[in-house]
C-alpha cells in the first residue's frame, strides 16, 4: 500500500499530549555496515483499510501543519532523497520463497482462541484489520466498484503489493494480524478481524470502517505493508486528518487516534529496531492523510501501520522473516496496550 501521496503532510514541533505525557523521540544512525536502526524511547506517566491506491505516480505535496506529525525531540538523520513514484503491482498468487514466507507463528499459544480469562486488557475490544484480501486479485470488477468514503467515492479496495519474489502483501498482513491477535488474546483483550482469510474479496473500506464502528472498538489498527521504490525503507503509521464532510466526521477521533498511533510508532521501533520511514513523514515514522476512507469512516481511535516497504531488498528481508514478523506483532501489541491503559 502506498502513502506517498497529495494528502500526506508535513512534521511539526513536538508537543505534549494529555495528562502531560510526552513522546520522546531519539534517532541514531548506525554504520551503513551494520543494522540501520532507529532506537526511540516512548516515556509516558502511565506507562487499509484496503484503501490503498492504485497502481500510480503520486507527488508530494506540503500541507497546513495542523495535523502533521511531531518532530522527534532530537536531532534526526539527514532526509534521504524520496522516490518521485510509488508502485502497486498487482498481486500475484502466494508462494513460498526459499521458507522465509513461513507463515506458522512462533511461540506457545496456538492461532484464535479465546482471550485470557485475565489480563491488563480485560473487557478492552481491539479490531485488527489485515489490509487486502488474498483472494482480491482475482476479483478485480468488485474490488474496482466505487464506494463512499465520506467526502468522495473511490475503488473498493485494491489488490496490494507484493515482493519481487511473489510474497504478496495480503498475506503478510494475514499472517501478522494472526500473530498480534495472539498477543492481544494473551493480555485478555477481545479481538476481532475485519477478514481472516475467510471470504473471496473484500471486504471494502467502508464495510472495514463500519467493523470497527460497530465492534466499539476501543483501538483500531490497519495493517499494511508498501510497494515503493528500491531505496525507500522503514516504516510508518498513518493518522487520521481532520476531516468533516458527508459521512465523514474524524473531529473526534484526531486526538486518540494520535495518541494511538505515536505509541505503536514507539514501540514498533524500540522492537524490531526498524528505521521510521526515510521517504513519509521527515524521519518522524508518522503521517496524516484525509483520502483513506477507512480512517474517515472510522467513528473510534484508528491508525494504519505501513510495516516497510516490500519492493526494497533490505526491507524484504525483514517483512518475509517470520521471527521480525513476531517483533512486529510485539511491537504494535505493546503499542496498542501502552494506549489502552492510559
């Protein structure tokens, strides 16, 4: 899924969030030689959406700071030249490639089940939504059917990326969504997937909002992964704009929805050690954008995660790793869990 597009927007200074909480945001650059991560300190006192784009060339484009994303409250790395385009091939059927596209999560728990019977997110409803569908390349008349997302119409859904090597994007938000609901389960949280696999397309991008509308989901998060350019590396979170108009109103999920998703961006990196994206987001690992209709439909906290990009080599070979997969999983968990217990 890409994020580079005309409604991306901006970093602005950092700021404090409620209660006098901060995110604190510390960015070193390693040797070339070794791993290029990111190390960043989330201190606080408590401590899709199938609504990609198509295949396209999308420009940046500078908007009003108002709902940019904060600057990290160190000095970061110098911006690393963005690509002009991003792609979105159409997904191609799933295979292996060379066992690194094992899908089988590690650890105890098995896949599903039911919650614990306790846990620091009892009585807590986290809807995870795996962006794509497997099955959606080979439905493209009803994944190209227009929908409203609010303020306009756009596609359905899209089919995703996919590597160069054929691991498609779907499958490795499926997969991930599987590993995260292990561990939301574990803590006691009752959750739920917009698709699990389970149907031949879809569901579209409104019907992925009204899920989690209808759940009364205290958090949302959609999972993705992009298809940009070789060179464009690391990962984002998308939140949600201000946006009021038609069906959509996000006046009142801006703020948590922030919140949210600076605490998974945190968390996410301190993890899997992950470089926040060096072509979305000026280094901040956030973005704001007001054409995904699965975030201007949503009527509760949600956030998108973009977990790197699946066309870069070095990217690759993080998202086709089920052991990065579990950090992943780990990382967002924690990140979902820091915002509930707030």
């Amino acid at each position: 899924m890409s994020y580079v597009g005309p409604d991306s927007q901006p970093p602005r200074p950092p700021r404090r969030f409620g209660g006098g909480r901060t995110l604190a945001v510390t960015l070193a650059v390693l040797a070339p030689a070794t791993l290029a991560g990111y190390l960043i300190h989330g201190a606080t006192s408590g401590d899709g959406d199938g609504d990609a784009k198509s295949p396209r060339t999308l420009p940046s484009a500078s908007r009003s700071d108002q709902n940019a994303p904060s600057k990290p409250t160190a000095d970061g790395p110098a911006k690393s030249p963005a690509a002009d385009k991003s792609e979105k091939p159409e997904d191609e059927p799933d295979r292996k490639e060379d066992g690194k596209g094992d899908d089988k999560p590690s650890g105890k728990a098995p896949s599903g089940g039911r919650p614990a019977a306790s846990g620091p997110l009892k009585g807590k409803v986290v809807v995870i939504d795996p962006g794509h569908n497997p099955g959606n390349f080979r439905h493209t008349a009803e994944i190209n059917r227009p929908v409203n997302i609010g303020t306009h119409s756009k596609e359905c859904d899209t089919t995703g990326t996919s590597t160069n090597r054929g691991y498609t994007e779907a499958r490795f938000t499926l997969d991930l969504a599987h590993r995260l609901r292990d561990q939301l389960h574990r803590q006691g949280a009752t959750v739920r997937l917009t698709q699990d696999g389970d149907r031949a397309w879809g569901p579209c991008v409104d019907e992925r909002a009204r899920i989690g509308n209808a759940a009364r989901a205290d958090a949302v998060v959609s999972l993705h992964a992009d298809g940009s350019a070789v060179g464009n590396r690391g990962f984002h979170v998308i939140l949600p704009a201000k946006v009021r108009g038609g069906a959509a109103d996000t006046t009142a999920i801006v703020g948590p929805s922030r919140d949210l998703g600076e605490r998974i961006a945190g968390k996410f990196l301190s993890t899997t050690k992950s470089a926040p994206s060096n072509y979305v987001g000026d280094g901040t690992g956030l973005d704001v954008r007001r054409d995904l209709g699965g975030l201007n439909l949503s009527k509760v906290p949600k956030v998108f995660i973009e977990c790197g990009n699946m066309r870069d080599p070095q990217d690759e070979a993080l998202l086709t790793n089920p052991d990065w997969r579990q950090k992943a999983a780990r990382g967002i968990s924690d990140g979902i869990g820091s915002f509930l217990a707030r």
